[in-house]
C-alpha cells in the first residue's frame, strides 16, 4: 500500500480489537467504500469456503493418520452418492448406504462399545484432514481406561445424524460424531463435535451436545479433548445427552482451582 493510498484509506476507532479476533471488524472506507485489499481479502476467503465445501476427502491418508495415533477403523458409505447429491440431499447424509448398513451390522465385536467414535467430512473435508487426527491424540488421555471404543468409523458424505444409525447398528452405549463444519468466511476448517447417548434413528439435535470451532484459532484440541470427555462421563453417569446434559466443565475446574488457591 502506497503512501497515498494509505492517506485516503479511513482507519477505524476499532482498529486496535483487530488483534484478538478474525472477524471482518475495522476494516476502514475510502470514501464510502470498503478499501480495494478487504474486498480482495473477501474474495479469497469466500473461494476458500466454497472449496472446502467441495474438495473430497482423502480417506487413504485420514485413515492412515487415525491408525498411526493407535486406533482401528471401519469405512462406511452415507446414501448421497456423490458430492453433489450429498449438498441437494441432506436427507441422505444422514443414513447409511445399504451395504455399509449391512456391514456394520455383521461385525462381530469382542465386547460391548462404550464409546463409538466416528469422523465424517460433512461439509468441510478440510477440518476433518487437520484436526480428527490430532484431536484424537488428545483424546487418548482423558478416556477412561476401561471404556471400549471398538474400531473409529470414517464415514464418507456424512452429516452429524449418521453417527445415531451407526451408533444403532454397532450396539454402542454413546456414540461421538466428529464432522467438517459449515465453513465461515474466516473459518474454512472448523472441526464439529456431536456426542449423543443411546444412539438410535429418530433423533434430533436436542437429544446431542456439541462442542464447535475446533482448531487451533479456535477452541485447542486438549480443551475440546478435556470438554468432550467430561460430558461423555457425565452422560454414562445419568444416561442422557442434549439438553438435559449441562456443560459444567469449566466452571467445576475454576472452582477446583480456587479450593487449590
């Protein structure tokens, strides 16, 4: 930016709150327009929402990543063929491809599962590549060490009510959905988290808890590993998720702090 350009940019009052959010906030005029570098900046987030939308999944390296940090995994295919069918049809997102249905039904587990994990790219493939992995590195030490998880489900054209059909067929006690997030114009891989008790077809959202915003600009991958557990165990221990599960986590950790201090 030349000095001239910079003498007719108007800053704004809120310039200096730039620094703790990515929001689009004081983003200066020329005139009564917005400056030629926002609208450009506007431009390429907005292309990279949409493209996160709709760059496919690579299950190979998902699967390899998953597996490197000690877990096995299942494939399993929603009713939405292709991409396409998947953003026309969110219906068929949420259930099973007759054969994986079948499949999964077929599978013979040595216990019971506790706690069923499955990743589905939903609609940001991206935040699955980035943070499944690594926030499955974190959740590995707060799980309890006598909770079953069986084998992690990588679920292809997924939305978050898929996760109840496969929790359903594999008998699971709670299943635990991470998916790709609707993209934002400053979050294009933001990683979701649906936990839901008793799982089962004809569930809604109420009836699941949700942690969003999972990466590293947003909420960590050890708080959302340390969040996610907390609910989990409190959903073994009275048997429900959604709206009746309240999530006390951080203010039962303040306060052990304080009794500390």
């Amino acid at each position: 930016m030349t000095e001239k350009s910079k003498q007719i940019v108007h800053t704004d009052a809120w310039h200096q709150l730039k620094s703790f959010t990515r929001a689009r906030i004081a983003i200066g005029r020329v005139g009564s327009s917005l400056p030629t570098k926002e609208v450009l900046d506007f431009g390429l987030s907005h292309a990279m929402a949409r493209d996160a939308v709709h760059l496919p999944l690579d299950i190979n390296a998902l699967e390899k990543n998953i597996q490197a940090q000690g877990f096995s995994t299942l494939r399993a295919k929603s009713m939405a063929a292709d991409r396409a069918t998947y953003l026309l049809r969110p219906d068929w997102g949420r259930r099973l491809q007759e054969q994986s249905l079948v499949n999964l039904q077929n599978l013979s587990q040595p216990k019971p599962i506790d706690f069923l994990i499955v990743v589905g790219d939903g609609l940001s493939s991206l935040a699955v590549a980035r943070h499944a992995a690594p926030l499955l590195a974190e959740m590995r030490h707060y799980l309890p060490s006598d909770w079953h998880t069986g084998h992690v489900v990588i679920a292809s054209q997924a939305r978050v009510a898929i996760g109840d059909e496969i929790g359903q067929a594999l008998s699971a006690k709670m299943v635990v959905m991470l998916i790709g997030e609707r993209p934002g114009l400053s979050s294009p891989d933001s990683l979701g988290i649906y936990l839901t008790y008793n799982p089962k077809l004809g569930l809604s959202d109420a009836d699941r808890n949700c942690i969003s915003n999972v990466r590293p600009e947003g909420l960590q991958y050890d708080a959302a590993a340390k969040k996610l557990i907390w609910l989990a165990k409190e959903a073994m221990r009275i048997k429900v998720t959604g709206v009746a599960l309240k999530d006390e986590s951080d203010v039962l950790e303040i306060g052990t702090q304080t009794k500390l201090t």
